[in-house]
C-alpha cells in the first residue's frame, strides 16, 4: 500500500533532520510525486468501483490539495495514516459491495432458473394428457356405434379444454411470479444504484452523478445554467472547531440548498466545500434562484465544536454559467469556478473594507468581525 512514510525516508535519509534546508527541494519533490499517487489510486478506484470510487478520488485529493512542504512530520505522518485508513475502508467497502451484487444476481438467476424448471414440469404434465387424447382419438376409428363414437370424442375435447385452459392458467401464474421477481431485484438494484449516486456525507448527488447529469443535457441540447458553490473560509471552521463540526456544516448547509432549490434542479457535492446546481433555466432565472439561495442558505447555523455547542456565521461565494452551444462540461465547469472564485476575491475586498472602517469607528470593527465567524 502507498504510503508517504517511504518518500519522507527517501527524501531525508541522512540528514538526521526533517526540515533541513538543503533537503527542501528534495521534500517537495517528494511530496509532490506523493500527491500524484493519490490522484492516480483516486482515478484507479472510479475505473474499478464506479459506484463507491468517486468518494475516494474527492477524499485523496483533498488530501493532497493540505500537502504542502511547510507541514511537520507529525502532521504528515497523521495524513499518511488518514490515506491509508481510506484505502483499507474503500477496499472493505468495494469487496462487500461486489459481494452483495453477486449475490443478487445470484438469486436473480436462481429465480429464473426455478421458473424455467417448473414451466418444463408444466408443459410435461401437458404432453402426457395431450397424448392420451390423441390416444382416445385414435381408438375412435375403429368404433362403430355412433353414439359411443360422439360419446368418445365429447370426452376427449372436453378433456382437451381443461388441459389447455390449465396450462394457460399455470403459465399466467408462472409468468406473474417470475414478475413479480423480477420487479423485486430490479428495485433492488435501483435502489443500490440511488445510494451510489449519492454523496456519502451531505445526501446530495456525488460528483460522479453530477457530471452525467451535466453530460447528458449537453448531448440533449437542451438549455441549462451551472452554478458552483464555495463556503467562505470553511477551512477556518475546520482548524479552528474540528472536523466533526465542519461535515456537520456541510450537511446542513447541503439540506438547506435542497430545502430552497426547485425538486427539478440537481444539487451535487463536487468536493470538499464546494457544491454545483443544475438549473433547467436561463441565466437570468438562474440568477434570481441564486439570489434566492444567499439569502435562505446562508446565515447562523449551529454545529458542535470542540468545547461544545457553537454557533458559526456561514457565507457562500457563487459563480454561474450558462451553457452554450457546443461548449464542452470542463469549459463550462471553468467558466462558473472562475466566476465564483471572483465572487470570493470580492466578498474578501468587502470584509477588508468593513474591517477598515469598524477600526477607525471603534467597537462597530468588532461588531463586523464577529459578523464572519462567532462562537
């Protein structure tokens, strides 16, 4: 398994210190091709396990975006571990997920197997009264009495009508059962499929989902506006109130995108802090639902801290795109990142203003700090 101790030993090996200057370079280095590992596995993991790969890709990438040659070893080492603890459940969670769906199909085909079976048994049980109709029929030639004659053959067809109507009856039995069956896996597998496409975290659509939702209205033509959500400073509430807080956040936040966006629009965690939205709309409604969405989505939420209860002020930067013709998913997802990475360059100047101003009035440059992040 990958792990960063091995290129950390590399990269220091007899320097008998772990941030010698003259090893920088080598660190980085080092780093640098650990990272790339990572994305590696990550895409490794998506082609192996469509349905369970695409939270581990959005994971190690994470982890790679907090490397970084200024970090203690202690601190790169507690990575190295979290790296190695996500591959271990991924591949705990892969092999149970492989195992479930053989064993679906398993019982699928058992199922059909049985069906087949009994339909062979039925039409057997058929043939052998079939045959001793024709048998009837036969001995009839050489019977003289009228009568007997009508007799017999008024016997055979009625005979003949109470087997085809029984095979008829059975196999409208067997046909609804194996239906029946059928519609029981196939939910199944529909729901295992739902729980796939979702983020494991927020409940929202993962980013695998989110991409083919994407696709698909490109290859339909049909119109649609981007808009990719960033959390203003969520790495703070990490490092500041602990991670159990920051995913607690995050779901909350992923509930209220879902509670003021339409049921048609597609809401999907893209990664770490950053969400998209799909909206079947022009540019111009878009803008008014994303207008919409700041003032609902964002505000006061209360998440646990690392000393308890705490009450965070979360703001949110948005860019948007509309898709135009023949514009491909990674320009337009360029477009709206770009977009909303200017929204936050804003939003900082704003802060950097209001600070400015509560400092030369006073106590109002303390009202306006508490205003980004309270406890």
């Amino acid at each position: 398994m990958i792990s960063l101790k091995k290129y950390l030993d590399s990269a220091l090996e007899g320097t008998g210190r772990d941030t010698a200057p003259e090893e920088a370079g080598m660190l980085a280095v080092a780093l640098a091709a650990y990272g790339s590992a990572l994305v590696e596995m990550g895409g490794c993991s998506l082609d192996a396990c469509p349905g369970l790969g695409g939270g581990l890709k959005q994971r190690l990438e994470e982890l790679k975006a907090g490397l970084n040659p200024d970090m203690t070893r202690e601190a790169m080492e507690a990575a190295d571990r979290v790296v190695q603890e996500q591959l271990r459940d991924w591949g705990m969670r892969t092999a149970r997920h492989y195992r479930e769906k053989a064993s679906e199909v398993k019982e699928l085909l058992l199922v059909m197997a049985r069906a087949a079976e009994g339909v062979g048994t039925r039409d057997q049980r058929c043939a052998g009264q079939m045959n001793q109709v024709t048998e009837r029929l036969k001995k009839i030639a050489s019977l003289e009495d009228l009568t007997e004659i009508r007799a017999s053959i008024e016997k055979s067809a009625a005979e003949l009508k109470s087997s085809i109507e029984r095979m008829a009856a059975e196999g409208k039995a067997a046909a609804e059962e194996l239906r029946k069956q059928v519609s029981t896996y196939q939910a199944k597998l529909e729901e295992a499929e739902e729980i796939a496409s979702r983020d494991a975290l927020t409940g929202v659509r993962s980013r695998l989902c989110a991409e083919s939702q994407i696709e698909s209205r490109i290859a339909a033509g049909a119109k649609f506006c981007l808009a990719m959500v960033d959390i203003d400073d969520f790495k703070r509430v990490n490092d500041e109130h602990g991670h159990v807080g920051g995913d607690e956040l995050l779901k909350q936040f992923a509930r209220e995108l879902c509670s003021v966006c339409r049921a048609t629009d597609v809401i999907g965690r893209w990664g770490g802090d950053e969400f998209v939205i799909l909206f079947d709309c022009s540019r111009e409604e878009a803008n008014e639902r994303i207008e919409r969405l700041q003032r609902w989505a964002c505000g006061d939420y209360t998440v646990p801290g690392k000393t308890g209860t705490i009450k965070l002020r979360l703001e949110a930067s948005i860019g948007l795109g509309e898709h135009e013709p023949g514009e491909s998913m990674d320009a337009l997802v360029a477009r709206a990142d770009a977009e909303m990475y200017a929204a936050k360059a804003r939003g900082r100047a704003e802060g950097k203003k209001r600070l400015s101003a509560g400092a030369r009035n006073g106590s109002n440059g303390a009202a306006s700090r508490a205003g980004v992040i309270k406890d």
